[in-house]
C-alpha cells in the first residue's frame, strides 16, 4: 500500500503543508520505507511541503501525541497510513483535539467502516479521502451488481456468521477467486514451476474487482493490482470519485 500513497501525494500540489504518519514494527519494513511514499509522490521539487513527520510501533497502546505533534506543525494535508486501530484512535483524535486538515488521506489497509470509522466516530471520519480496488457489497449502489449478489450468497452458503461490513472478507474472497485462476490456467500441469509461471503471467478481471480494474502481473511484476479509484467517506459510506489510476 506504500505506493498507493505516492499516488494520493501526486494528487494536489501547491502550497499545502503536509503532514505524514508512517507506521512500522521493529519486524517489519522501515519506517522510511513509507514516510517516503508521499514525498515521492510530489516529486523533489514538492518535497518541501512535507513539514512533519512521526510513527508509531504496533504496540503502542495509543498514538495520540503524535497526532497532536503533528497538528502544532501547521500542516493543512494529512497522510495516515496506519493499520486498523491506530488508525482509528488517529482519526478521533483528529477530531477530538479540533483540527481541520484541508485534506486527509487514509490508508486503504484501514478503510472498514465497521472496524476503523466506526470506532473512530463517523462524524470525525466525515470527508476522509482513500482508495481502494473493491466493491463494498453494502455500498446501495451496488445492490443489484451480480458480483455483490454472488458475494452475498457465497457468505450466506460458507460464512454465515461473517462480519458482512468487513472488507478484509471481501480481499479473502478476491484472494482466493484469483487462487482459482491461477489453478485453471495451470491445467493438470500442477507443478510448483508451473504453478508459479502463471501466477506471473495473469491478465483478467476479478468478481469484486472495481470497473475498470484488473489483475495483471508479469514475468518482471508480481503486484497483480496496481489500479485504484479514489473515495471519499460521506459520514455513512465511501463515495468513489474520479477516474481510474494506475491501470496501465
């Protein structure tokens, strides 16, 4: 997701003063690794506009200072990218302590309403930016989508009891549509070499998949997807808005 936010950063330049939260754990990949992402999206000659900067460790028990850190900076853009719940004790925090970023740019890793923007309070999540590459099968748009109405008889013939607000079961279900695919293009050559030769050689679309997105890899690129549609939360649900990114 580190390059989801290089993405959001080329979207506004100008002389907005940003602010970035990165996290990381001492097992994970650098914190550079993402408190980069934004500056290299705005590209060198942008990278001024970056005026603070903190993280936090998945223990953490809260991440409150680094959120008031960040508001004494004077920073008018946020950038959050932090998982579930750091990223809802930051958003109540944001609005707790009364600070109005011009724009504020979540993580898609912590977009669930029922997990992250509940929690958070949906009047501190109002106006939150992100972006994501799914359906949400309880966005009212889509109650008609065939992708959602499968989604919704998968859970109710194999995950009953399922959280159907959480999106992470709709990744799973993704995942594993995708297994599938690799499995039908491998035949009844089901060795590793093959198996692995052609999850790097995919070209489709996806149930659940956003229009206009595909899963696509390559002998030399094994992010399969890459696209995204930028959304924004409306106080009760994500609103996409604008055209897809990154599909080519």
């Amino acid at each position: 997701m580190a390059t989801t936010s290089a993405r959001k950063a080329k979207r506004f330049t100008g002389s907005h003063r940003t602010a970035a939260v990165s996290a990381a754990t001492a097992a994970s990949a650098p914190r550079s690794a993402y408190a980069s992402n934004p500056k290299k999206g705005l590209g060198p000659e942008h990278a001024g506009m970056i005026v603070a900067e903190a993280t936090y460790e998945s223990t953490d028990p809260t991440i409150d200072s680094q959120i008031v850190k960040l508001k004494l900076s004077g920073a008018d853009v946020l950038f959050m990218h932090a998982i579930p719940k750091q990223a809802a004790q930051a958003i109540r925090k944001v609005g707790e302590i009364g600070w109005k970023p011009d724009m504020f740019f979540l993580a898609a890793t912590s977009t669930s309403v029922s997990s992250v923007l509940k929690p958070a309070g949906f009047d501190h999540a109002k106006g939150i930016i992100s972006s994501y590459s799914l359906k949400d099968p309880n966005d009212p748009q889509r109650k008609d989508d065939k992708d959602v109405q499968e989604w919704h008889a998968f859970m109710k013939g194999y995950f009953s009891d399922g959280n159907l607000q959480d999106q992470l079961i709709v990744y799973g279900y993704v995942v594993a549509v995708a297994t599938l695919q690799v499995l039908k293009q491998c035949g009844d050559e089901l060795t590793h070499e093959n198996i692995m030769k052609q999850a790097a050689n995919l070209d489709t679309t996806l149930p659940m998949l956003l229009p206009g997105i595909k899963l696509k890899t390559s002998p030399t690129d094994y992010f399969p997807i890459e696209a995204m549609r930028l959304q924004r939360f409306n106080g009760e649900t994500w609103e996409l808005f604008g055209d897809t990114i990154g599909n080519d």
